[in-house]
C-alpha cells in the first residue's frame, strides 16, 4: 500500500472519514492531479488541522501537508 493509501487509512481507522469519502478524494485526486489531502480539504470532508494530525500519526511533518509548501508523499495526487 503506498503512502497515500496510508494517509487514508489512519483517517479511516480514526473515524474521521468514511470509505465513499475517501473513494471520492481518490477520484477528485485523480482527475484534478490534487494531492489527496488537498481535495479532502477542498471538499470540506477535512480540516487542515485534522490533516496534520492525521499525517503526525504517520511520522509526516505538518508543514509539508499544505498548498505550496515541501514535498509531501502522503498528498501526491492518486495515480490512474
């Protein structure tokens, strides 16, 4: 399971999203080339807090969750 897949899971397992949310980030991520915490983001099924928390757990620096800052593997828009 790549990085990204791991980003949704820890959402997943937290409760913090549900499968047909995540499916449809995937989707958007897809089709916008978005990374997926950003179309989670832009479809208000996140906050940027709740990202960062999200990533925290998996070792991921915060700042690197947001627009326009460094490298982020977690948010690499989904691959078709």
């Amino acid at each position: 399971m790549g990085l990204r897949g791991l980003l949704g899971q820890i959402l997943l397992d937290a409760g913090i999203i549900g499968q047909e949310t995540l499916d449809a980030a995937l989707g958007r991520s897809a089709r916008t080339e978005e990374r997926l915490g950003e179309a989670l983001v832009a479809m208000r099924a996140v906050s940027d807090d709740v990202l960062r928390s999200g990533a925290a757990l998996h070792g991921d620096p915060a700042p690197s969750l947001l627009p326009n800052s460094a490298h982020s593997p977690l948010l690499e828009p989904a691959r078709a």
